[in-house]
C-alpha cells in the first residue's frame, strides 16, 4: 500500500464509515486563495507516491493534450489546441490521475486474505489504497469472500441471470459519468436490446434538476455557453458552486475573463478560498504575486435561499425598466404572467429566505444591470434542494428576460461533474429518452426499443427495495455510497439476487452484495486500449458539449482487464445469444468490441448533431454540438419559445433547535473515492468527521466548537429519525442556521423519498438536522452534558423537538 496511514485497525462504527481518530483531527483558519505552488506541490506528491517517476510523467504531459487523454475528474472543457500548456491539468486532476494509475493491485491475493465482511469494516479511503482490480471476481451465494472468475463463466452468469428474470423491467443498469460515449452507445443498445428503459445514472442525482429545467425553459437540457463566452463575458454569476475545489481549471478562464474586465458576483453560502483569489501557478504572478481576485461581490446567502434571490433580482431588474424588450418580445412567452408575479414580490420573505440584506441584494442586481454580457454558472447548490427546478428556471427567467441568450459573452452554464456526463447522455443513456432517438435507434438496429419509461436512480432503489428489480448492474460508480438513504438503500442491493459492478478500484458498493455478486474489472481512462483491430480510442463529451477523442498512454494495469466496451458487449452477446448462436436481433456484438469505429458509425446514424463522428471527433479539439438556442436563438420548446416561468417562492420551514445542513465536497475526495484527509481550503485536516456550524448557533444550541455530536433528521413520511453518528463542531463562518458536512458521511441522513420536485433528485443540500450528544463511543471528551439544553444523557428523542418537521 502506497500510503502507510490506512491500513487494518481503524475501528469501524457504522459500515464504512470508520470514526476518525479525533486526536489526529486539525482545524486551521480557512484560506483567502486557491491553487498557487502549494497545489503544485501536492499534484507532485500524491502523483509520484502513487505512481512513481516515469508513470507520472507519462500521464501528465498527456492530460487533457489533443492527442492524449481526457482528465477523469471533471467536465470543465479544455482551451483550443493551440491555447493549452503542457500542463494543462488542476491539482485535482492530478490526485484523480493517480488514483487510477496507482501502481497498487487488488489481487486475488487480496481478497482472499480480506472476507467480504471484513473488507466492509474499512472506510472508502481505505478501500481505495488497495488499488486497482486485477480480475474478474465473483461471490457465490452463500460465499464470505470474492474470487476469481474467467471472463467467459462471467458473461454467462449474468446471462443467466438476465435471462431468468420474469421481465426485462426487474433489471436495472446504472451508468457513472466516467463511461466513454462507445461504451455508454453499446450500453443503452444492449438494455433496450434486452427490453427495459431501467437506465438510472449519476446525473439523476446530479445535475437532473437543470436538465429537466433547462429542457422545458429553453428546450435543450444543457448549458449555452462556450469557453469563449466565459472570456468574453461582461459579468460571470457563480451560484452554488466551489470552482476551487471541483473545477479548478474553471479559475484560469475566470482570470483571463477578469484580466479582460469582467466582474464576478458569487453566491455561495460560504466563502470558497476559490471564489475569492486564484494564484495561478502557470503565471509569475500566481507564484510570487498576489494572484487574482475573483468575485467582486459575495453573496452569503442561506441554503435554499436562491429561488428567492433570483425572483428580487428579477424584481429590481423590471422596477429598473432594464430589460430586453426586444428579446422578450421576439423570443420568448410567459413574460406579462411572470412580471406580474415579480412586482407582488413579498421582500420580508426574500430577506427570510435568503438571509441577506436589501442592500447587498441591490448592490448585486445592479451588476446584473450595469453588464452587457452576463454567464450564469451553477452546480450542485441549485440543483440537490426539493425547489431546484423552479430555481434553475428562475435563473433562466434572468437570462431571458436580459436577451443573454444566443449572443456572444453570454448564457447559461450549468457546470457538469463527472467527465463525461454529459456525453453518456447525449449517448443514450437515460430513462427517459425521447421517442426520436428510440426510433433512430429502430431505424439503425431492426429492433423495436421499449418505449416505457424506465426507473431512475430514487425509483430503482424502491424497485430493488419492495422486490420488484433483482438484478443491479453498475457501468462504474459507488451507487450504494453515492445514492441518499444509505441503509435503505443498502439492504435494498442485498435484497438482489445480483449485483454487478464494472470498475477499476473496490468500493463499497462491492461488499453490499447481492446473492451471487460480480466485480468485472475495466481498463481507466489512463490506459492503452488494444483490441484486435488494434489499439482503440474513445470520445468524450464536455461541459459545453465539445466532443473530443481520448487515448490512454498507459500500459494496463493488468493484463486480464477489458475495456468497458468490450465488457458489455460480451454481456450483450451472452444475454442476447440464440440456440443457434445468432443474436436475437441480429447485432454483431463482436465486432463492436473489436473495432470502435464500428460503434461512431452507429453514433453517427442515430445520435443527432453526430453526422460524420468518426473524422470530426478525431480532429485536435474535436467538435461542437448543435445547441439550437446559443446557435441561432431558437428554442425548440411546446411552444416555440423561449419560457418564462412563474415559480412561487417556499421558503423551507426548520424548526427551532434545527439546522439546515448541506452535504459538500472536500478538497480531497473525488465524489465517493477519498484521496485523502487534507481539506486545504477550509483548513481542515486529517479528518472527515466535521460539521461546520456558525459560532453564534453553536451557542445558541448550547455546544461548544470541539463538541463530538451525532446529526439526526426526522422524516415525518416515515416517522423515523436517521442518525449519523460522531461529528466534530468546528465553528465556521456559514449563515446562521445553516451548517455543512461532507458526503458521503452524511448521505444516511437523506431520506430516499426527499427529493426534487420533477427532477427526483436527493435533496443533499437541504436536510434539516438536529445536534445530539453522541451516542459512539460515550459521551466523548470535550461534551459537556450540563450546558446541553436537553438529551445529555444521549438519548436522542428526549430532544426538545419532539413534534415532525414539516418541510413546506
Ligand atoms: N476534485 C473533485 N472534483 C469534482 C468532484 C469531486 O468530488 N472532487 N465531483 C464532480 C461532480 S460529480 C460534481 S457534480 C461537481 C460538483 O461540484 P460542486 O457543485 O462545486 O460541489 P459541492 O461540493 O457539492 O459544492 C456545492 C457548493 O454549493 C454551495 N451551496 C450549498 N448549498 C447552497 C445553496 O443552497 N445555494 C447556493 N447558492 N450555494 C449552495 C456549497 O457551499 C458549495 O460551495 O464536481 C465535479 N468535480
Ligand atoms: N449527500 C450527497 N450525495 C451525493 C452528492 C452530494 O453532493 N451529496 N452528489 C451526487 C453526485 S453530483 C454524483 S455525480 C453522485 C456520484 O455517484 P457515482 O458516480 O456513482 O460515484 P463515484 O464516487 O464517482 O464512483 C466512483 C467509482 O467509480 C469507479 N470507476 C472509476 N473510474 C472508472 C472507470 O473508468 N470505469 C469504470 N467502469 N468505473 C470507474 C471506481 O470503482 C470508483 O470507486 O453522487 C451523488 N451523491
Ligand atoms: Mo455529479
């Protein structure tokens, strides 16, 4: 193991979530910066423990080139060919680089020493040092331990599974982001092919709430901006998003926009070091200078509190008489309902929701009115609340009713996480698809795709949960850590009589097994992809739809994985296989696996806006999607224009004694993989166990910083209360009444039934909680029973709040 720190010992208290050794834990004061040399240095450290010298030279000088690989971690795009540097990664990227390319193995050695029990005992970050799966795995029912299987008895296993099923409905195939757009083609052609729509995907509990906004508003789901734009840009809104952490590339292009003169209003309940100064470690002055201010206004607005916001600005923005009128009047419908809604605008509910002032408020609208030119950014802060439609939509009413839409330096820009997010959509692989890709796709293939939608990610752990789905199969990701409601959901995947995860690392989706479970391990991103034909490419699509080739210059870290591709496709053709041994629909399944090209040839048929896939994604840089909207201002809606919508402001009720708690990211954890215990920017480190709570609520609730607690939300659905034990109070400048932790500590808290209105994504940035005195390990050092209000004795319901929370 690369890293002496993890090993056996931690003492596990909930599955997979190890208590930390509080000892170790160390609150610094939060920084005023992102990235400089320190960020350097630890892209070097993490890369050449990880990988050694010559592997990490290998994979950095080919990040993110034209002719080298995509990065794994997020989807911000890369500059033009010609515009890139030869190191054109964040620090973030490199820790996800060498995560892959780790030069640790899970053996079958591995895990024949570790029962499945006791790999389960470990945390994610543990688990991850053990490195990357060297061959096919498989738990038997009845087993306690994984072991190995060939390639051929695997594909039939799950054939046999697949096929055994009473309907194609009672499986379910999960796609993570990272899946190439060839092996997230053959994999939605395979489960049609098969016979379900059952293709939930990270996105469902991700960026769905602009999807499903943008969609209706505009009339495609994705952003309408490019890199140029945000250069060009007279104003960039960055709403609920820590670019420092998640999209660090982001801040070289808001430099070269601030340099050019663009101001920059950030909303953020709290003050990402990102948001605030970039030193650049690419320039002199991002070194020894003082780097470059980012947001010329912060907004520190209370969770949830965004609908609210965005309606003031529109109230202003038409009290003010600055709007497009020509825009309005030629583009768009819904105008006259929403300003009548606006001027009714209630400012003690706004000052309530958001917890601002009229002042900043103004002070902000009037940057939205001085610009010519306005981008708004957002992620998961607007997109994982029960209101995030409206919210998204009231973002666009802004875009619209200031013509920011279709025109140079501005629009909208939802900024996707995982790399290929994105891609794996515009791929197919979704739920709900339209009935023009399914006709595509029968035009293509002679097949008649099922056109009933399918489950998503909330609906197929119901139908895992009552019995109705029994076969999981994962296309990379951690679903069980990724997915809200971590027990239930947990016993729902145990309840299967198959789980099946296609990955690079172990995690702990892995050890909640079904009956018979399988890990089919896969080439990363990072490797030499060498099929019969010879060595492959993939295309990847990024956050402004710019689709691109990649290729790993990686030799494999074993000589036993497949390619995701070629790992679906011998699924499909086991599952799909005649008595005669021909396909049941006549797909040559081999010869897909063999020759990539093949499959873009199918991408170019079926996929709109992929004419000529093979050549254009193959060229430096790539190309571009048609985005009707940013193309030529149309907006392929029910209507045919562009959607103002009218959203009434709920202001989430939290009772007294409560919380609203997010769950965010930390500087050092790519979504559920933890790369390690360094929390950079917000100064905390060596742990995980923390909740940030305003130092005037901490006294006010009784406790003290340093205080061990457990977090509790209630569910009045289900009149349960959800426990997450051992949190550490650090005092941390966020609103009053509002707290943070990280996730995945925190996804037990998320009942599966809170989610987005439309979008059924989690509510992860809204869950209301309470502080407890902690029930791990006793009463622990540092809590002092008689200043707690009540429950000093630990026992959770004697809280004062017995009566249900209403969330309205
Ligand atoms: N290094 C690294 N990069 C990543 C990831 C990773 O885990 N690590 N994950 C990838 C993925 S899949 C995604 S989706 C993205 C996620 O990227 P982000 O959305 O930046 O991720 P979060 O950490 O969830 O941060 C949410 C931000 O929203 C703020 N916020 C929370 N609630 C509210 C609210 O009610 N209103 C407003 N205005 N702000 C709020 C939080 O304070 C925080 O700054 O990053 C991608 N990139
Ligand atoms: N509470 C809370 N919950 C959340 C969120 C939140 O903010 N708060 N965010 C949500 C969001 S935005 C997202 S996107 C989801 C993320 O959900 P997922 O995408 O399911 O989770 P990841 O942690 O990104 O998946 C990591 C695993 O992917 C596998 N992997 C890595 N690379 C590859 C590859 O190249 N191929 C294959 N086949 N496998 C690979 C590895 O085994 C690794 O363990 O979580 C969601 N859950
Ligand atoms: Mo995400």
């Amino acid at each position: 193991m690369s890293n002496g720190t993890a090993g056996p010992g931690t003492a596990p208290v909930v599955e997979g979530f190890g208590a930390q050794d509080d000892s170790e834990l160390e609150i610094h004061s939060p920084k005023d910066a992102a990235a400089g040399v320190t960020a350097v240095k630890v892209s070097m450290e993490r890369a050449l423990s990880h990988m050694g010298p010559k592997r990490t030279a290998q994979t950095l000088l080919k990040l993110n080139q034209a002719d080298g690989f995509d990065c794994t971690s997020c989807a911000w795009p890369d500059p033009d060919p010609e515009a890139r540097h030869t190191a054109e990664f964040c620090e973030n990227g490199a820790k996800a680089v060498a995560e892959e390319a780790t030069t640790d193995r899970a053996t079958p050695e591995v895990f024949a020493r570790y029962s499945i029990a006791e790999l389960d005992s470990h945390d994610e970050y543990w688990l991850g040092q053990l490195g990357r799966i060297t061959h096919p795995m498989v738990k038997r029912p009845g087993g306690t331990h994984y072991e190995p299987i060939e390639w051929d008895d695997a594909f039939a296993l799950v054939a046999e599974h697949l096929n055994g099923l009473a309907s194609p409905d009672e499986a379910v195939f999960y796609t993570s982001g990272r899946a190439s757009n060839e092996s997230a083609f053959t994999y939605q052609l395979f489960v049609r092919a098969f016979g379900t729509n059952n293709l939930p995907d990270c996105s469902n509990m991700c960026h769905e709430s602009t999807s499903v906004a943008l969609a209706e508003s505009i009339g495609i789901g994705k952003g309408s901006v490019s890199l140029r734009d945000l250069y060009d840009a007279e104003l960039i809104v960055i709403a609920g998003q820590n670019p420092g952490t998640n999209h660090p590339r982001m801040l070289s292009a808001l430099e070269i926009a601030k340099r050019r003169g663009a101001k920059i209003l950030a909303i953020n309940p709290l003050r990402e070091a990102g948001l605030v100064n970039f030193r650049n470690p690419q320039k002199p002055r991002g070194v020894v200078g003082r780097g470059t201010d980012i947001a010329d206004l912060h907004l520190p607005v209370r969770i949830n509190g965004d609908l609210a916001l965005f309606q003031a600005f529109g109230h202003l923005l038409e009290q003010w008489g600055a709007i497009d009128r020509e825009f309005v009047e030629q583009y768009t419908d819904g105008y006259d309902a929403w300003v009548e809604h606006v001027r009714a605008l209630d400012w003690d509910v706004v000052l309530a929701a958001t917890g601002l002032s009229r002042e900043l408020i103004e002070r902000a609208a009037r940057m939205i009115e001085a610009s010519g030119a306005t981008i708004y950014c957002w992620a998961m802060g607007l997109t994982q609340h029960r209101n995030s439609v409206a919210t998204i939509k009231e973002v666009t009413n802004l875009a619209l009713v200031r013509g920011d839409i279709g025109k140079r330096g501005a629009g909208l820009c939802p900024v996707r996480g995982h790399s290929n997010v994105q891609g794996d959509r515009t791929m197919g692989i979704w739920e709900k698809s339209p009935d023009t890709f399914l006709d595509a796709l029968q035009a293509e293939f002679g097949f008649d795709p099922p056109r009933e939608h399918g489950l998503d990610v909330v609906d197929a752990v119901r139908a895992l949960r009552d019995g109705k789905a029994k076969v999981f199969m994962g296309l990379g990701g951690n679903f069980v850590h990724a997915v809200s409601d971590t027990d239930v959901a947990a016993d729902a995947l145990r309840s299967a009589d198959l789980t099946l995860h296609v990955s690079t690392k172990v995690n702990r989706s892995h050890l909640v097994t079904g009956d018979t479970a399988l890990i089919l391990p896969t080439l990363g991103r990072t490797e030499v992809d060498e099929r019969a034909t010879g060595p492959q490419f993939v295309s990847v699509e990024d956050s402004m739809s710019s689709v691109h080739a990649s290729r790993g210059p990686l030799e494999p870290a074993s000589p036993h994985l497949r390619s995701e591709t070629a790992i679906v496709c011998g699924i499909a053709r086991a599952t799909l296989r005649q008595a005669d041994g021909t396909d049941r629909h006549g797909i040559d399944w081999d010869a897909m696996a063999e020759d990539y090209s093949i499959i873009r040839g199918h991408i170019s048929r079926v996929v709109p806006g992929c004419e000529d896939y093979e050549r254009k994604v193959d060229r430096p840089g790539g190309f571009v999607l048609p985005h009707p909207p940013r193309d030529s201002r149309s907006f392929h809606t029910s209507t045919g224009k562009g959607r103002i919508a009218v959203s009434p402001v709920e202001v989430l009720h939290v009772p007294e004694g409560h919380l609203l708690l997010q769950t965010l990211r930390s500087h050092d954890q790519f979504n559920t993989t933890i790369y390690g215990m360094s929390d950079r920017y917000r100064g905390i480190e060596n742990g995980r166990r923390v909740v940030l709570v305003h130092p005037d609520d901490i006294e006010a609730l009784g406790w003290r910083d340093g205080d061990v607690v457990d977090l509790v939300t209630h569910w009045t659905d289900d009149d349960v209360d959800r426990v997450a034990p051992g949190f550490r109070i650090v005092s941390y400048e966020t609103p009053r009444g509002t707290a943070a932790a990280y996730y995945p500590e925190t996804n037990p808290l998320v009942p599966l039934d809170s989610v987005a209105e439309h979008s059924n994504t989690p509510t992860s940035k809204s869950v209301v909680v309470r502080l407890v005195p902690t029930a791990v390990g006793g009463v622990g050092e540092g809590v002092d029973g008689s200043q707690h209000p009540v429950g000093a004795d630990g026992e959770h319901r004697s809280h004062p709040q017995p009566e249900p929370l209403h969330l309205s």
